[in-house]
C-alpha cells in the first residue's frame, strides 16, 4: 500500500510514506518510494523524522476542500496533534481515506469551535496592530527630522519598520493598517457568523 505524498508545511515536513502499517514523515523532498525508505532513517544534519503507526492514528480532522489533514495520535502521556499541509485537495482526500479505510474509522460533519473559527484573524488582527503602532512611532521620529535608531539586536526588523515608516508616512501607515485590520475584522465576524465546517474521522 505504499503511498509517497508531498507536503508543503512551512519550515517542517516535506515528504509522507503511507504505508501498511504506519506514516512516515520526514523534512527532506524524496522523490520515489525506494529513494524515501532508502534515506529515511540516515542521519543528517537538521533532518527531521516521524514514525507514526496506523495503529495510534485517534482521529483525523480537514476542512471542507482544504488541503490539509490533521492527525491526533498519542506521544508521551497524552494526545498531540499533526497538521498535515499536502500539495492538493486530492491527495489529501486520498491519504484520508486510505487511513480512515485502514483504521476503520466513521466520518462525522461538525462546525468548528469558535475559537478555532475565528483564531487565525485574531492573531492577524493583533499582529497588525502591533506593527502599525510601531511603523507609525518611526513615520512620526522621521517626519519630525530625526533618525530612527535601527542599531542593536534585530537591527533588521528596525530598518524594515523605518522604512515603511519613511515611505508611508503617518497618514499611509493609518490607512494600511486600518485596511488590513478591517480585512480581518471583516473575517471574524464572517466566521463568527457561519462557523467552517469540520470533517472528523474516528
């Protein structure tokens, strides 16, 4: 039952085995079954690996036509959740129902939890406030004549802020960040009002 699936999770996961008996994942892009059990349990620098058995599989959980699949699957002394991001819809409905199909599993439709539904725009909301506040904070040193001191740790970040403060001034940050931070309240209140729908298999 062999099954090579690519991932796309940001910064972690970028290749999934299926196999009979358990999930293999694992940082590193292979691109053939052979080349992925040949390599999978080499050592190497900043390589990452997993081995999840079928067995241990408690429940999966997507979104209606959504490209990613999590899996809750027991570590330690309690359950822990694997967020699975796949390339396509289609093979993550594939790597579902395979491992639904194995395990036996039903399928179950629920609206998410509030804080689920409504979690990614509130973290947007509060990040783009926090970085309006201090991209204004340089619009207003600059347009005063000063400098804006972007010495020191993370010395980066501070000349990337100085220069949309320079660029945008106080006016344009405001409206910026008012803009995006209506997107997202526009967000919230859309999933507020009609919760996502969850598919659950357990």
């Amino acid at each position: 039952m062999n099954q090579l699936f690519k991932l796309q999770n940001q910064k972690t996961w970028k290749s999934l085995l299926l196999t009979d008996q358990a999930i293999l994942v694992v940082n590193k892009s292979y691109s053939s079954e052979e080349e992925f059990l040949e390599k999978f349990s080499e050592k190497g620098m900043l390589k990452e690996r997993l081995e999840i058995s079928l067995l241990d599989v408690r429940r999966i959980a997507h979104a209606e036509q959504n490209n990613t699949a999590t899996i809750t699957y027991p570590k330690k002394d309690s359950d822990t959740d694997l967020l699975l991001e796949f390339v396509s819809v289609a093979d993550q409905q594939q790597f579902v129902q395979t491992v639904a199909k194995a395990r036996q599993f039903n399928s179950d439709t629920q609206h998410v939890s509030t804080w689920k539904a409504i979690s990614s725009p509130v973290i947007g909301l509060a990040i783009t406030a926090l970085f309006t506040y201090i991209t204004y904070q340089d619009a207003l040193i600059i347009e005063a004549g000063d400098e804006v001191d972007t010495s020191g740790r993370r010395s980066l970040y501070k000349q990337a802020f100085a220069w949309l403060g320079e660029n945008l001034g106080t006016q344009g940050t405001l409206i910026a960040g008012g803009a995006i931070g209506l997107l997202c309240a526009f967000l919230i209140y859309k999933n507020l009002k009609s919760k996502p729908v969850e598919i659950v298999y357990s």
